[in-house]
C-alpha cells in the first residue's frame, strides 16, 4: 500500500522541466534501466508534460519483489523516507538513496528535461536492491 501511495503521488505530481527541446520537438524520456534477470515487465506508464514524455517502467520477479524505473515523471521520489546516503553511478554522478526495511528509492539528475531520473524498489532489502541496481548498469560496482 505504501508504494502504491508513492506512485500515485509521483504520477500526478506536475512540474516544469529545466531545458526546452528544440522548437517542435518533444523529447521522449527513457529510464536508463536494464531489469534484472529474472523479473518480468509489469506494463509501462507514459505521461505527456509540454516539453517531453515522461516514462515509467514496472518490473516484478518470482517471489513478488518490484522495481519501477521514472524518468522525466516530476515529484519528490523518496519523500517521507529516512535518507540513506549517497551512492556512485555507472557514469560519475552520485545518486541519492532513500527508505529502510524492504521499500528503496535511488534518485538522481543526469541534466535535463528527464530528471528526474529514479528507481524504487519494493520487496528488496538495501544489499539486494543496490545489487540489482548494478546489475542493471546503474550503479557503479559496489
């Protein structure tokens, strides 16, 4: 229920993006996620913003564990949730890390009308999250 709550405020939060596309254009987001072996995709989830698409992407594997991926979907990821540090990237920016017990949240900018980029984990303590997230390419090897 609690991450049911933390999509449903993340999907109709509204924002304004940083950087216009080109005049004309859209710009379609893409969460920069790989799933891990073993879980399955969930559907996906567009929302359409004046400047781009912001995307969501759902994965759930065997024993019930999710992952959802965000990119360019505007709201306060993690919010309500004990910060737990920041983590290094695959590409040299550092991510935000959010949550306890078995619900995360990594957030992070990579620059543009996409951020915020996020992945939140429901199901999975913090080893097994963050190792999913290397696993998927972003997080550096922990």
């Amino acid at each position: 229920m609690f991450v049911a709550g933390i999509l449903g405020l993340v999907a109709c939060a509204r924002g304004d993006s940083s950087e216009p596309p080109p005049a004309g254009e859209t710009i379609a987001c893409a969460p920069v996620f790989e799933a891990p072996t073993g879980f399955e995709p969930l559907g996906s989830f567009e929302e359409d913003y004046p400047d781009h698409v912001g995307v969501r992407l759902g994965y759930r594997d065997e024993e019930g564990r999710e992952l959802h991926a965000f990119a360019g979907i505007p709201g306060e990821f993690g919010e309500g949730m004990r910060y737990a540090g920041e983590v290094p990237l695959a590409h040299g920016r550092t991510g935000r890390l959010f949550g306890g017990g078995r619900v995360w949240v990594l957030v992070w900018d990579e620059g543009g009308a996409c951020d915020p980029r996020a992945v939140l984990g429901n199901g999975l303590g913090r080893r097994t999250f963050l190792a999913s997230l290397e696993r998927s390419g972003i997080i550096a090897p922990q």
